[in-house]
C-alpha cells in the first residue's frame, strides 16, 4: 500500500521502519519549527526531518495535551512506548 502524501523517504537515511528494532524518537521545538530524529538503535542510522509550524496557532491555544496515536486506514501496525518524557525549556 502507498504511504499516504505528504509522505518522507526514510530509506536513505538507513532507517527502516519495518525492522523490529527499538526507534528512539527525538522532538524539540524551538518556537517557530518543530524537528524529529529518529534513531535506531541497533544500526545508530539517523533520520531528521523538520517542518516550520506554530504549534499555538494551529492548536488555538498556548497549552495543549500531548499523546501519542497510530492509525493506519485499515492494516495492522503495533507502536510500543517504551518511555518518553516532557520537559519544558
């Protein structure tokens, strides 16, 4: 099945999503663009994507919950959390 678009290319960067191994997530926000490393971490390979946002804008809000969700239109897909934390800069 064809990702939906907008959609990213991580295969050249080494990162394959479909491998089992354990991902770790890195989001960091700077007020004006939000990046995500992903790194995994058997291989170390890296991904880094970055996209200029205003997270208040687009919530309607200075405050916000964060979560996390998955949702694949109709196929199996299996996220596990295994920790995350929040801190404020």
């Amino acid at each position: 099945m064809a990702p939906t678009i907008p959609a990213l290319d991580l295969t050249p960067s080494g990162v394959n999503l479909h491998s089992g191994h354990v991902m770790h997530a890195h989001l960091a926000y700077d007020g004006t663009t939000l990046t995500l490393t992903l790194t995994d971490t058997v291989t170390n390979s890296t991904f880094t994507a970055s996209q200029v946002i205003n997270i208040p804008a687009t919530v309607g809000a200075n405050t916000a919950f964060v979560g996390f969700t998955a949702g694949t239109g109709g196929t199996v897909s299996t996220q596990d959390v295994l920790s995350w934390t929040y801190a404020v800069n």
